[in-house]
C-alpha cells in the first residue's frame, strides 16, 4: 500500500451514460483543485444532489492544515443563508446532503463528521448495520460521539488505525477501517495529515469519479459532476480510491489490486441525469426497489424488538394509513395473523374517528404507516388516539417527520427519497418492515417453529434478489400487454388472502397514473354482486401465488372466464393449469412463502401501470389532481 502508484488509463468510450442501480438515500461529493477554492463548488454541486436527501446538509474542506466545517439541519438554501455555504478556505472538500436513517435531522447528526481530534472529516451514504457493536467498542477505548449516526464510526475507526500506527497513510487507515463494516456505503475522506489527497471507497451505495483540468471529483451521482465534467468513471462496490489534483487510483479492497478502468463520457442532460438516464422517476424507483429492500433489511433490531414487544402486549392493535400505505396494512394484517396469531384491524385513517374514535382506549395501540409521515388523515386519526391514552408505533420514510414526533416508538423504513407521485419502493419496503416486524411478534410469541422462522427470514432476505429478477425477466412482457390492453376501459383486479392486498394495490397504481377506472376486491366477493359488471373482454387480473388460496381463486377465474371476462394472471412459474385458462399471464419465481408475496407480485402491477400511463401520454410522475404527501383531509 506504501507504494501507491498512479494510472489512468485513457481510454475514451461514447456510451450513452451509466446506470447506477441504487436507492437514493443521501448524497456525497468531494472535489481537489489544482488551484482555487473547493467549497463554491461543492455547495452548487450538493444543490444538484437535493433530491438525494434534504433534511441537513455540510462542507468540510481544509486550508494551511487547518480542518473547516460547516453544517446544519435544514434545507440547503436555508443552511446557506445561515453559515454562507461558499465562505471557506481551501482547494480540497467534502461535501453530504442526507435523508435521516439513523439519528433525527440534528446540526450534531448533520454530516460531515470527524474524528475526536478534529482532522478527519467523512461524508457517507447508505447504512452501516454494525454501527452499534463498533461503536460501543471505540466508546470502551475513549472515544466520544457527537452524533447518532451511524457514519460517525467510521472516523473513528480511521483515528483508531492512525493510533495503532502513526505512519500510516491515510488511504491504508481508510482500508482498514471499511474492512470493518457491514452494510452499505460510499465514502469520501479527507485529513489534515495528507491535505493534499481525498480517500473514497464504495460498497452497494454508487460512487463515480469525475475528471477535469483543473481537478478530480467524487460523488454519489452524475446530477453532481455534469455540469463540471463529462468525463466520468464507475466506481464498483469493493474498491477503494485514491484523488488528488491531477490523478486517480483504484484498488480492490479485498486485495489491494490495482483496477483499471476506462473513462467514460456522459451525453445526458442535467434533467435526464437526476433520472439517472431513466425517463421518470417512477420507473427509476420501480428499478430500485432491490436495493431499497437490502437496506430495509438494516433495520436497526432494537427499534423492531421494541415495537414488538408493544404489539404483543396490545389487546387491541389498529393498522391505520391511507392509500398505498393502507394496502401495506391490508397485507400486514395477514402477515401478524398467520405468523404471530396476532388479530389486528386495518383502518383507513379518514374513517378511523367515526369507526373506532370511541372505543379505541388505553388498551389500544396504533400502528401508523405513512410514507411521509405528514398525512394529514394519518396524523388526525393518531392524535384521535392519543387523546384517549391508546399507545402509538409509526411506520415511515421520513425522520423527523410529525409521525415521528407523536409515536412512542417509530421505524424508519430507509428507502431514500421516493420523487414519483405514486407509491412503488417505499410500498415494498413497508412490506419488508411489517414482514419482519410479524416475524419478531412469531419469535416472541412462540407460534410457530424456529424452522418455519428460519425459512421465512431466508426467504425475506433472498427477496431483492427474486425482486431484481421479476423486473428483469418480465418488464419487457408487461410493457407489451400495457400496449395490448391500452384502450380497455375497465380492468378488474382480483385476489384471495393476502393477494387482496396486492389486487387493491395494483388497482390503486392504474387509477391514479394511467386514469383507468378499475375495480378490486377479494375474488371470493365477486358473486356478490360485482360480477354483473363483467362483460366480453373486461380484463380481470387475478394475482394467484400457489398459497392456500390457488384453488379457490381457479374456481373464480372460471366464474369470470364463463361470463367472458379476458383473463390475465400473475402466477408461479410452471403453473400450467392456471396459465391455461388465462388469455395473457406474468410468471413469477417459485417459492416465495404467502405472507411475503405481494412483494415481488406487485412489481408487475407497478409496471403495468407505469406503462399504461405511457402508452397513454401522461406523465406517471405528476398525475392529475394529486400530491405526493397529502397534508390536507
Ligand atoms: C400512492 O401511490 C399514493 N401516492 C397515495 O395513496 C399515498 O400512498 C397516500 O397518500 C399515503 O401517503 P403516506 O404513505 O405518505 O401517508
């Protein structure tokens, strides 16, 4: 590692852009001049990186030795007018805008974050899942924290190997902390002991490199760079970089080699480049639900224990939200069921007062699940609650949100900033949550066996992977019958048990984007009335995994295929009898167990929503007559 060697190996490549498969979460740069002063640069760049995240925002750059930072709680523009952003010396900076995981939007939990002495500075991006054994241990051997973050350990663990060995360089004691961590993470460091120099290194969280004469960059996105530079290299997870004013070098961790890549040249435009090349937000937060559900699965455990503990004692538990987050309710009901033995009610947060308003008491505990934690339906029927002494959980993307300040306990789901209107990563990853909060509730109640508990919690965690692989597989069918079925002007979405939950979820995606009237109910009420509504060619979706419900919903998709409905199912690979009746059908992957299945099972219906919407013309971003965060009721 001593002797780090230089190489940059020219090669000029015209493609058309990278796509970085990552969950926005919080956003990180760094810049080294030759001449001339980092901290203008990194504040326009850190306004491209807003949409990352935007509860806090911070600079550190360092001048004649000397560590300078500045950070806040609060937007950019307000910490700017505050601190004055611009104001600091130097030609070498880091910079981070951040969404709140781990630690309230606070100044102290603001990044950059530095070492007890001072000269280490770090901006991150993603989620360390070990932070708490780590810091605990550093705390043991003098440490002192400043923030809740998880990030900080890291400059921590960069003194500690300065400590164990003053002659390190700074990229060797970089090395060996990373090699510590378990999570995800993409880092830029810079230290008073080698200000000539910044250290990044990238583990899942995307990291790229941007080249320029007049200096070398780092940052979580292209947004960030393309102003500056098109020149742009990919920086893979396991591998750790060396900038300074004029070169670069990458090395893989895992055994210092020496990684050469080729350079290549951006041609997007600033707008196509916050998509990251995708041509709506939508679809970019459909593509990285994957990565999303890995981090969901970092939930800090004391958070879940806690929660669970509150449920099991509850005599009574309320599941209370709107819209998207309801049907996530809808599908916890089954999970808390069929796991835990654990009767709980879904309820629609606007009905909440007039069904439950007098009974809900002391006895009773809300669990709230809301996106942004500022639905004003949401809030009003937790403070209805409260008022009456029922104990309350909150559910929700946003720290800091009012959710957060009215539970008892929250969990923050951690899926980064979701721009589309409509509900895609941050559904899935509410279902991870609950999936692993009925889990919790299981062990705790003893209801089922540790083999069963094993295998769901297996299969939890394969769940990216089976996610990844249904887009990758099947987005090109869906777009195909989104074409087939684009003047269908009635669509019935229809499933049995806990694919209820995804059949009004996948009714929901349509009518609010695409603006197709469409019906969803349990399969088994379609005799009840809702049937008369069918006639030749009014597509019916049935959702039907191979669960306990496989016969009964075949028996309803002859009910409707007898009275001419064209039938469209979501079904397990290799299915045939089912496929056999359906005009059209999606297959997906085998062996996904009941209470986890609307997970993969909705992402054709995101899909099929988002083109239906532009097959139509419309922009599945900005739908019609709704907002992303509804704080009116
Ligand atoms: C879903 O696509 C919609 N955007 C809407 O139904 C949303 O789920 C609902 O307004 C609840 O929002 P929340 O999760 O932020 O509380």
């Amino acid at each position: 590692m001593n002797n780090w060697k230089f190489c940059l190996k020219n090669v000029l490549t015209e493609i058309r852009g990278i796509k970085v498969k990552e969950n926005s979460m919080c956003g990180i740069f760094g810049c080294i001049l030759k001449t001339g002063t980092a901290a203008p640069i990194i504040h326009q760049a850190l306004k491209r990186l807003e949409y990352r995240g935007y509860d806090s925002v911070g600079e550190a750059t360092i001048h004649e030795g000397k560590l300078f930072i500045k950070k806040d709680s609060g937007k950019i523009d307000e910490v700017h007018k505050l601190h004055n952003l611009d104001d600091m010396p130097g030609s070498i900076g880091i910079g981070h805008t951040r969404w709140a995981t781990h630690g309230a939007p606070l100044k102290e939990n603001a990044h950059p974050h530095v070492d007890c002495g001072g000269q280490i500075a770090i901006v991150h991006n993603g989620v360390i899942e070990n932070f708490s054994q780590i810091k605990l241990e550093l705390e043991n051997k003098g440490h002192t924290f400043q923030s809740k973050t998880d990030t900080e350990v890291i400059a921590h663990l960069i003194e500690e190997a300065f400590k164990k060995n003053s002659s390190l360089r700074l990229a060797d004691a970089v090395l060996e902390a990373v090699k510590r961590l378990e999570g995800s993470y993409a880092i830029a460091v810079i230290s008073t002991n080698e200000p000539d120099k910044i250290v990044c290194a990238r583990n899942e969280s995307p990291l790229i490199l941007g080249l320029a004469e007049e200096g070398l960059y780092c940052a979580s996105d292209i947004p960030a760079i393309l102003p500056i530079t098109r020149r742009i290299i990919n920086v893979d997870d396991g591998e750790l970089v060396i900038l300074t004013a004029e070169e670069f070098e990458i090395r893989k961790i895992a055994d210092l080699s020496i990684v050469t890549r080729e350079i290549k040249i951006i041609d997007w435009t600033p707008e196509m480049a916050v998509k990251q090349g995708y041509p709506h937000f939508m679809l970019k937060e459909i593509r990285e639900q994957a990565a999303c559900l890995r981090n969901t699965l970092r939930l800090q455990e004391h958070y879940l224990d806690l929660m669970s503990t509150f449920l099991d004692r509850s005599k009574e538990v309320f599941l209370v939200a709107c819209g998207t987050s309801y049907h996530a309710c809808l599908a916890a009901s089954y999970m808390f069921s069929k796991l835990a033995y654990l009767a709980t009610y879904p309820v629609i947060a606007s009905e909440f007062v007039e069904q439950h308003g007098k009974s809900v008491n002391i006895d009773s505990t809300v669990l709230a699940v809301s996106q942004s934690g500022e639905t004003a339906d949401t809030i009003a029927a937790v403070n209805a609650a409260r008022l009456r002494a029922a104990t309350i959980l909150g559910l929700t993307n946003v720290i800091g949100s009012t959710l957060t300040r009215i539970s008892r306990v929250y969990i923050c789901q951690q899926s980064g900033p979701e721009i589309g209107v409509a509900a895609t990563k941050t559904f899935t990853s509410q279902l991870s949550v609950l999936a692993q909060l009925a889990l919790r509730l299981a062990k705790k109640r003893g209801k089922i066996s540790q083999d069963e508990m094993d295998y769901i919690e297996a299969k939890l965690k394969k769940i990216p992977e089976v996610v990844d692989l249904v887009i990758n597989t099947q987005e090109e069918k869906v777009r195909l019958l989104a074409r087939k079925y684009r003047d269908a002007k009635l669509f019935f979405f229809l499933g049995r048990g806990i694919s209820t939950a995804t059949a009004y979820e996948g009714r929901l995606k349509l009518m609010e984007i695409a603006y197709v009237p469409a019906l969803a109910f349990p399969a088994g009420e379609s005799k009840h009335g809702p049937i008369s509504l069918i006639e030749k060619g009014v597509p019916a979706i049935f959702i039907c995994p191979k669960d306990d419900t496989r016969k009964a919903i075949l028996g309803n998709i002859m009910e409707m295929k007898a009275r001419g409905a064209t039938i469209i199912t979501l079904v397990e690979e290799g299915d045939n009898e089912i496929k056999s009746f359906a005009d059209d059908y999606i297959e997906l992957p085998k062996g996904i167990p009941d209470v986890l299945s609307p997970i993969p099972y909705v992402i054709p219906l995101q899909l099929f929503a988002y083109y239906m919407a532009v097959e139509k013309g419309y922009d599945p971003d900005k739908p019609r007559n709704l907002a992303k965060s509804v704080t009116v009721q």
